[in-house]
C-alpha cells in the first residue's frame, strides 16, 4: 500500500505538521506546546516508522518552530531518531533548522553546538548520511542566512 500524504493543521498549541512522502518534504512549523503530546506525534511516529521502508532519496526534515515545549523536544528527538534508522547509506537526511536573525547572528561555535545537539545525540548511530542546515530569518520568517553543516 502507498503512504499518503500526512497533514495536520495548526492550532492555538501545536504546529502545523506536513509530511509527504513522495518528495520526503517533512514540515513541523509554528509553535508546538500541546496539552497531550503523544496524541498529536504518536501518528507522526507510526507515519514515519512506514515511509523509512520506502524513503525518497532525499529526506528533509524542517523544524521551523518559534517554541516548543519539553514533551515536544522529546517527541522530536525520536522522530529523529526515527528518520536516521533509514536504513541506505546512499539516502540523505537533512535536518533544517530555523532561528530568528538575532540568534542566529549571535551564534558561536559553542551555541551552536548546544542547539544542534539535541539532534546530533540521537543520530550517533544512524543508518543513513545526515546533513543539518541552520537558517537565520527575519520577522516574517523569511530566510536571511543559512549554514550547512555535516554530521
């Protein structure tokens, strides 16, 4: 059977998610503080868990989120984790992350390893190659500067 499209709408406290699996567009974008986050990533994680059997060559993950509570981060790194159990060294996943302009200017070397590393220590052992980007935006979220960076 064909994996669809995933599609979840934002609301007041969780983040519009958009996964598809054609193109291996993976979108979590707003704010994510919901009241039970299980019941909102528990259906992300079972999506995922099937499109890591049949992956696009290029997976990109973007985690454009303006907040997100601890539950959310937790349920993060396993999606991540998820994603890097993509067993095909010749399958890439990149992890895009978005930071206001003012904090992404303000990143040193050492901030900017703390702020990776909540994907970095769940990809130790990854299965797949994994690439992350950084992104500075402006107030509309526009992108005003980004870094690559290998894992």
């Amino acid at each position: 059977m064909k994996l669809s499209d995933l599609h979840i709408a934002s609301s007041y406290n969780s983040a519009e998610i958009n996964l598809d699996p054609e193109t291996g567009f993976l979108e979590f974008k707003g704010k994510s503080i919901p009241e039970n986050a299980t019941q909102v990533f528990q259906p992300v994680v079972n999506w995922l868990m099937e499109y890591i059997k049949d992956p696009a060559d290029e997976t990109n993950l973007h985690l454009n989120l303006i907040y997100f509570n601890t539950a959310s981060s937790i349920w993060i790194a396993r999606i991540i984790k998820v994603l890097s159990n993509i067993d095909d060294r010749e399958k890439l996943l990149i992890i895009h992350l978005y930071f206001h302009i003012e904090e992404f200017e303000e990143m040193e070397e050492e901030d900017l390893k703390e702020a990776i590393s909540p994907a970095t220590d769940v990809v130790q052992d990854a299965k797949v190659s994994i690439g992350m980007k950084i992104y500075g935006t402006d107030d509309n979220g526009m992108v005003i500067k980004e870094r690559l960076i290998l894992i």
